[in-house]
C-alpha cells in the first residue's frame, strides 16, 4: 500500500497526551483503552442500579423506591449490563488484545474504529440521559409490546430505549466488521487460522454473531419504533399486526447476543488457564471448533425464551431439543479446560482464580440453563427469580468473572506494572462469596414463587430470610468492585513493573514492551507455531528498537463528528423535530464526506 | 472477465494469507453480510404478517400501481448493468467519458462506434438510481394523496372507497400501508445513500480521473453495494407488488 504520508521515525513515535489526541486518537490501544474506562464506569452505574433494586427488596413491604422507579431500575439494570458494560468491556479486549495476538499494528480500518467507541458513548449517554427527564426506559429490557406501545407506555421512556439501542446497534455494527476483515486479513505471517489464540478466535465468532444478530433487532426496533412514531400497526393486532412477531425478532437476536457476552469471556479463560497451568491448552482445535458450534446452534435455540406463550408441542419439543444440543459443545469447553489444569502446575494468581471461578459458576448457570431447556420445567420457572438467578451465574459467574480474569492478566501488558495479587485475592473472594449470597437463593425463591420484575413482595410469601441474604449478597459484590477500584488506584504507583512478560506466556503480545509503543511491533513478527513464546523452534527476536522508520496512521477528528451527528439525529428523534434530524444528517452526510476523502493512509 | 489485478489490489505482502482480497472489498462484503440479515428480517417479517393472518391481504394492482414500478424495477436494473460497464471500463483502463472510434464507420448504432469510459458508464449509474428514487418519492406522493398511509387508508380517499366497497380489505389495510412503506422506505433509503456515495466518488475520484486500472478499489467495492441494493429490489418487487 503507498505511504503518501510522512513516515515517522519509530524512537519519536508517541502520541501525545492532550485531550485533542484523545479525542482524534485512531490507535487501537488507546480506543480500546477508552473502550475500558468508559464500559467500567457504565457497570458501576449499573451495578448502583442493582444495589437500588436489591434494598428495595430486602424486606417484605418496603417503600424505598416507587414500583415507577423500580421499574426504570430494572430495565436500565438490564440494559447497561449488557449492552453498555459486558460487551463493550469485550469490546476492550477486542480492541487492545486481538491485534497484539495477531501480530499486527492496528485494526483494518483505524479511523472505523474510533467511530465505533464514540457512537457507543453517545449512545450509552443518550440511554442515561434519560434519568435527567425522569424518563428513563421502563419496558424491561426486552421491551415487549403491547407494553411498550404507544398507548401503554406514551411517555418518553420507550422512546429513549428504541433509539438508545439502535444507536448502540451501530457501534456494534462497524465494530464487527473491523474485526472480521482484521482478523482475517491482517495476520503476521505464519499466523493460520489455527495458530490463532483461542480468545482471537472466539472474537471471530463473536463478531460474525454481531453482524448477523445485530440487524434483527435494529428491524425489531425499526417496527416499535415506526409504530410508536408514525402509528403503523406491525404489533398492534387489531390493525393487523403481530405482537409475536417482536418476541420471536427479539430473541433471534437476544440469544446469539447471549454468546456474544459469554464467547469472549470463555477466551479470556482459554488464554488464562494454560498460562497458569504451565501446559498448552487441552485440545485447542476442539475447543476453537466448539465455539464455532455454539455460534452456529446459538441460532436456533431462540425460542425457548418463548416456552410460555403457548408456540404447541411440536415447536416447544424442537427448541427444547436444540437448546439440550448446545449444552454439548459448551460441556466439551468446559472438560477441556479441566483437562489444561490436570497434570499442569497450576500457579492460584489472581487471574487464574476468575477463571475458575468462572469455570465453576457457569457449570451452575449452565445446568440450570439446561432446566430451562425443558419446556415442562420452564414453565413453572418463567418470570420467576429462578431465571433470574440463572442468568446471573452465566453473565456475573460466567462473562464478569472471565472478564476480571483477563482485566487482571493484560493489566500488565497494558499499563506495565502487575496489579496488587493480595488486594485482587481479596476481591475475587469477596466477589465470588458475594455472587453466591446474592444469586444462589434467587433459586429457591423463585421456585417458591416469587415473580421476577415486582417492586415488593408480602411477608406471607414468607420469603424475607432469603431476600435479605441475597441483599447482602449483592453489597458484598459491591464491596468487591471497591476493593478493585482501590487495587488499580495503588497499582498505579506502587504496582511492580511488569516487563515484557510477567506470568511467562505463550502467545504473541508477550513479545513487545508492557505497555507497547505506538507500533506493537518493532518488526512484524514470522510466526512459527502456535505458542511462539513456548516452542522448541523459536521466532526471531523482536529487536527493541526498529531497524527503520514505520509509519503511523495520524489521528482524525471526523469519526467524533461522524459519531455527533448520529447523536444529533437521535435528539432529533426524540424530540420529534424533522429539523433537527435533517441537522444531525447533514452532520453525518459532511463527516462521511471528510472521512472518505482526508489523507490517511492505514 | 479476467483483468490483472495490480499489486495495490491484494493484500500487503508481508502478511500471512487472509482472504485474498484487499480489506475494503472484504469489509464491503462483510457489510452485505450483515445487509442480507437486515432485508431477510424485513422480508420474513412480511411474510409471517401477511401470511400469518386470517384476513384477506388487498389484491395486487388494486393500490400499487405494477406498470410504473415495473418500468422503475427495470431502470434499477439497467443502472446495475451500467456499473458492469463502468468497472469494466477502468479494469481496462478508459478513464474518458465517450470517445468515438474513427477505425468504424459511424452509422445510428452508436454502440459500435462510440466507446464509453469510466466518467460516462459511472455517471449514468448515478442517473438510474436518482431516478429510481425520484419515481419512488412520486410514487409515496400519489398514494398518500389518494389516502394510503403507513398506519393504512384513510376514509374519504380514494382508495377509502375501495374499502367501502369491500375490494380492499380493511382488517390488514393498516399492516398493508405498514409494510410496504418500511420495506420499500428502507430500500429507496439504501438505494438513497448508493447514489450519494457514488456523487462523492464521482466528483472526488472519477471525475479527477484518480482511479486507473492498477487501482479502481472504490469503484469495485461501490459496485458490489449497488448490486446487492438491486438485488433486494428483485425480491421486494416480487413480493409486495406482484403477489
């Protein structure tokens, strides 16, 4: 590829501090980076919503918090969650690691990916802005109509939500596409398909999973959202329409976007097990293979979210048996990542306690996950706390754990000092007995008959002793997340330095400096076998100091602009004002333009 | 059609075997990907509506004029065509806009002696997808006025006779104006944004004449967009106009 641009000399090369560079940064590390902070802060806000929620329900009867409110609190619980904290926190991972583990110096389309990050911000800000008109989304997360029409639900709340995610949608879009062409197309030489991390290759299959589940919500969304907006009737039966129609779209998309938050987390996991068991992952083929499996059957499972709407017996015992199927190649995951442990020298530091910690609570979230399956079973369990319960074991046991798991094993690589192992033993511990107070009793008090999403309960349900432990619960989590955001503020100055390679690893963004200069790589790595750091056959040294000039790609303003005027047109939709739609489209139809036709060379 | 592909159209070399084409066309392809999802949930949403309800759907022809559409769905067509000749035109090299070939005799069939360029078969592209939205909008113009809405028929219309009379069925009038506004309101919107993007192209690359047969990646890669959109119409033409 020509480089028109000015080649900077690789001792120089350094990217400024400033707010500007910040803002105009196309580096993957640093958007990855703001990628980090910014999905971190969306999870403690989520998480304050969740601890909300848990002491309104500490006793039977309480009035901390309006059964409005309350309602507002769950949807958004759910919604930042999931889209604001787990997959942008992936997303973090996406950004910073994958191109390390590649051998690359930044993603197929820099500029792509800053626009990414920003339309993610503005999108997680516009959903939060709601809280400032009192109007915050109160459908549930899932935002079923009728419940959500316009004529049950007419103020602005439903409408900060359809436009919310569908902005979200977006980020994620060309976050996907990035990822895909990048992986594909920019790997070192000697890096096949099958020499690529695990975690490299649960981001593929993550991302085809965005790009294909993505656009069925956003026309799930596109519907609300035309019939709340321009009165056509696809959910309103009397006109027509079909209110299944917006269950079946959105859990064609809701449970691929299951694996989409669990995939990456099971990544982590397979870089951090073999680590810390001094010994090659068991079976790499078979667990990269299963992944691609679950991605594959994760498309055909969806309706057995749907066991109580009363689909008939031959639609309920097809899903039961695809959602039964899938357990296979999740089970496979799971014993080979016992098999890496056995016989290894498994070394308990912190990042390896997450992800057994993860191992162990998705063994539970997955089994209940298989009551689920059976739609006899399920539907004694629907819009109880029992689902509740599961789908915190998979998403706190299982994508939040794996995630802590590779905060703690990159931190290093990404900041250049080791964070603190006794304050992290600490909050795995508290984390992890604060998870199982707080969700192991939603089993029982939903199998006893407490309803998911009510804002209070009678004492003659006589479920108060269990509520309350799992209150306590939840605060201990709280407690946890304290104690880390203490670990990263003393690791900041007193962490050990870290090195090129802390905890002695195989893969490939061991190689360069912690924390890795503009260019990752002095010289593109020639990969030799899948574990380069690891093998009998070397590869070649990376020199510390490039034997000549590299070029970088400078920063550009136009993706922030690009990203504005989505914002701007979201507004505008929200304000039901055409003029300031059309603004915000001029906006992005001039970002576009300037984007596609400034000087930048990748 | 086998052109060679200069350098600049593979993959740098100093990287391990990706795909095996450069990373717009990749990226382009991986967006039609996630395209074909969008349409295919538009699409099969329709069908689970129309043919999921009990109620008569309204007959074709009654309030969808065919003949115009028909004629539009063609020029679509031929605009896909003309992005054929444009790519070929710069795979081989013709940046101009027509020139004539003294070699043949010049006579009314113009094909044998006037040789179009880049710059002619891009901008005619151009023209049959302005042109196509235009009789879109002329069309959403006249059914509105006649009193079909996205939220259905309006009484007092028109086409409100027509349900009057019982020709038009009113218990699906309102997913009938629903449907068909969203699925052709999102393909007049993409073929909206194919023509826009072109007019940069067009005004940025073609024009300058920055495109050349070592490298035409934004032609390539706008026309494999501009396929796909004709593509979809195909079906969305069969499907909401003709049965």
């Amino acid at each position: 590829m020509a480089t028109a641009v000015a080649e900077v000399k690789a001792e120089k090369a350094s990217l400024g501090s400033t707010l500007w560079s910040w803002l105009t940064t196309t580096d993957h590390k640093r958007i990855g980076i703001l990628y980090g902070v910014t999905a971190f802060v969306f999870f403690l806000i989520g998480g304050l919503e969740a601890l909300i929620i848990r002491a309104q329900l500490a006793h039977s009867g309480n009035d901390l918090v309006s059964a409005e409110t309350f309602n507002q609190l769950f949807t958004m619980h759910g919604t930042t969650m999931i889209f604001l904290a787990v997959m942008p926190l992936s997303a973090a991972f996406f950004n910073y690691i994958v191109p390390l583990q590649i051998g690359a110096r930044d993603v197929a389309f820099p500029r792509l990916n800053a626009f990414s990050y920003w339309v993610f911000l503005f999108g997680g800000l516009l959903l939060n802005a709601s809280f400032l008109f009192g109007a915050a989304p109160d459908g549930g997360w899932f935002g079923y109509p009728n419940l959500t029409s316009k004529q049950y639900s007419p103020g602005l709340n439903i409408d900060f939500w359809v436009i919310g995610l569908q902005v979200l949608g977006i980020a994620s879009l060309a976050a996907g596409f990035n990822f895909v062409v990048t992986i594909i197309n920019l790997r070192a030489p000697g890096m096949r398909m099958m020499r690529l991390p695990v975690f490299t290759w649960m981001t593929l299959v993550t991302q085809f999973l965005v790009i294909t589940a993505f656009p069925v919500i956003t026309v799930a969304l596109v519907f609300l959202m035309f019939d709340r907006f321009f009165g056509t009737t696809f959910y309103s039966t009397a006109a027509g329409g079909d209110l299944l129609l917006w269950q079946h779209l959105f859990w064609l998309f809701g449970h691929p976007e299951v694996y989409i938050l669990i995939l990456p987390a099971m990544g982590i996991v397979s870089e951090v097990l073999p680590t810390f068991s001094r010994k090659p992952l068991f079976g790499y083929a078979v667990v990269v293979y299963s992944g691609l499996l679950i991605g594959v059957m994760g498309w055909g499972v969806w309706a057995h979210h749907m066991f109580a709407v009363g689909m008939g017996p031959i639609a309920d015992s097809v899903f039961s048996a695809t959602t039964m199927l899938i357990a296979i190649p999740t089970g496979v995951k799971i014993f080979n990542w016992l098999a890496t442990m056995w016989g290894g020298q498994v070394q308990f530091r912190t990042p390896m306690l997450f992800a057994l910690g993860f191992i162990a609570m998705f063994i539970i979230g997955g089994l209940s996950g298989v009551m689920h399956s059976s739609a006899a079973a399920d539907l004694q369990q629907t819009d109880t706390y029992f689902v509740v319960a599961h789908i915190h074991y998979v998403l706190f046991g299982g994508a939040i754990q794996g995630i802590f798991a590779g905060i703690y094993y990159w931190w290093p690589k990404i900041t250049g000092r080791l964070m603190n192992e006794k304050l992290g033993k600490w909050h795995f511990w508290l984390s992890f007995i604060g998870m199982n107070l707080a969700f192991f009793p939603m089993h029982f008090i939903g199998l006893l008959g407490m309803p998911r999403r009510i804002y209070t309960y009678s004492p003659e349900l006589g479920l108060d002793t269990l509520n309350l432990v799992s209150t306590v619960g939840a605060f201990l989590i709280g407690i946890s997340v304290l104690i880390f955001i203490y670990n990263v503020w003393w690791t900041r100055r007193h962490g050990e330095v870290a090195g090129n390679d802390p905890w002695r690893a195989a893969t490939l963004e061991w190689t360069i400096p912690s924390p890795p200069p503009p260019y990752n790589f002095s010289v593109i790595p020639e990969v030799v076998s899948r574990l380069p750091r690891w093998s009998v056959t070397q590869m070649k040294a990376i020199p510390e100091v490039p034997p000549e000039p590299i070029h970088l790609p400078g920063g550009s303003y136009w993706p922030v602009v690009t990203a504005f005027g989505i914002l701007v047109m979201a507004a505008g939709a929200l304000l039901h004002s055409l003029w300031v739609v059309l603004l915000g489209g001029a906006v992005l139809v001039v970002g576009i333009y300037a984007w596609a036709f400034e000087p930048f060379e990748v | 059609m086998a052109h060679a592909h200069a350098a600049v159209m593979q993959p740098p070399a100093a990287a391990e075997p990706g795909s095996g084409v450069y990373n717009e066309k990749l990226g382009m392809w991986i967006f039609l990907g996630s395209e074909v999802m969008f349409f295919t949930a538009l699409i099969g949403s329709y069908i689970i509506l129309r043919f999921g309800t009990p109620h008569p759907w309204a007959p074709p022809g009654v309030i969808l004029n065919i003949p115009v559409t028909a004629f539009n769905t063609f020029l679509l067509i031929c605009s896909s065509v003309f992005m054929v000749k444009a790519y070929a035109a710069i795979a081989d090299g013709k940046k101009h806009f027509l020139r004539t070939d003294p070699s043949v005799p010049h006579d009314w069939r113009l094909w044998r002696w006037v040789d179009g360029g880049l710059k002619f078969w891009f901008l005619m592209t151009i023209l049959g997808g302005a042109t196509f939205v235009g009789i879109q909008v002329y069309e959403y113009i006249h059914l509105a006025h006649n009193g079909f809405l996205p939220s259905g028929i309006k009484e007092g219309t028109h086409f409100g006779e027509l349900v009057a009379q019982g020709i038009v069925p009113a218990a699906t009038a309102g997913i009938y104006g629903s449907t068909f506004y969203t699925m052709t309101g999102f393909h007049g919107f993409h073929v909206t944004c194919g023509v826009v993007s072109m007019l940069y192209l067009f005004f940025k690359k073609v024009l300058p004449e920055k495109y050349s047969e070592h490298d035409y990646r934004g032609v390539e890669t706008i026309g494999l967009y501009w396929h796909f959109v004709d593509l979809v119409w195909i079906i969305l033409f069969t499907i909401v106009y003709l049965i």
